[in-house]
C-alpha cells in the first residue's frame, strides 16, 4: 500500500465534525485527493475499525487504509 500523508493536506481542510475518534473534512480549496488526484468533497479520518456511511447516489469513495486509521474521500460523480 502506498503511503499516503495525509497530514500534508489536513491544513488544507477545513474541520467540520470531531467525534473524538473519527472526523470529518470538508474540502474547500479543491485539494486533490492522494488516491485519484482530482478533488474531493469531504475525508473522514477514522480510528474506529467499523464505520457506517450514507452515501447519496451519484457518490464515489476512495480509501485509504493506513496502519492506525483509515481516510475516506468522497467525490460527487459528474454525470
Ligand atoms: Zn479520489
């Protein structure tokens, strides 16, 4: 697995949501995604080994799966 820094990027975002052990990002600043390198709309950086998402259609996700924690970006799909 290639290592993703995301700590490179957390400045970038802004914090919406912390639940202590995971939390949300909102991506303002068109920020690339690390995995597909286009522009995500939001990350979730979790510690929680489970993590329920509802997605909206017209949704896509890529992960990353690090040692400690896992990165979702979401990315709106443009139809
Ligand atoms: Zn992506």
């Amino acid at each position: 697995m290639e290592n993703v820094d995301f700590d490179a990027i957390r400045h970038r975002v802004k914090l919406l949501e912390d639940t202590g052990d995971s939390r949300l990002f909102d991506n303002r600043d068109d920020v690339q995604c690390p995995v597909c390198e286009r522009p995500f709309d939001e990350a979730l950086e979790t510690e929680r080994r489970t993590e329920q998402l509802s997605p909206q259609s017209d949704l896509s996700f890529c992960l990353v799966n690090g040692t400690d924690k896992i990165i979702l970006f979401t990315h709106a799909t443009d139809s």
